[in-house]
C-alpha cells in the first residue's frame, strides 16, 4: 500500500517504535485536506447558485434571531 521509495524514507529517518504515530498524523492530515477542499467546493457551488445577500442583511437577521431566541 505504501510506495516503495516512500517506506524506505520512512524507515531511514523515522526511528521504529514512533513510525505509526508519523503516519496516522501524515494520514489525519491528508483527510482533513480532503474534507476541507470537498467542503469548500460545496460552499462554492452554494454560492454560485444561492441569493445574494449583503453584510448588512445577514447581521440583521442574526439580531433579529438572537432576540426571538430570548
């Protein structure tokens, strides 16, 4: 599963008993680089396709939300 020439680095400059804990991290942060960029083009796609509202409009329903919510 893992290249090659990429468990060789690994074993090279990474001491045994720490090279899971090195490749879960590389691993959580793969995922967490995929899940923000699938996020980001699904708000993108909401954007283009959503109304346009302004600074002013959203504030202001948020106000008036906050109020009702007291």
């Amino acid at each position: 599963m893992i290249n090659d020439d990429i468990r060789k680095e690994l074993e090279e400059l990474v001491p045994q008993g720490i090279r899971r804990k090195v490749v879960n991290e590389a691993l959580r942060k793969g995922l967490i680089s995929i899940r923000r960029r699938r996020l980001t083009d699904k708000l993108l796609a909401i954007r283009e396709t959503g109304p346009l509202v302004s600074t002013y409009e959203i504030a202001d329903t948020m106000k008036n939300d906050r109020v009702r919510d007291k």
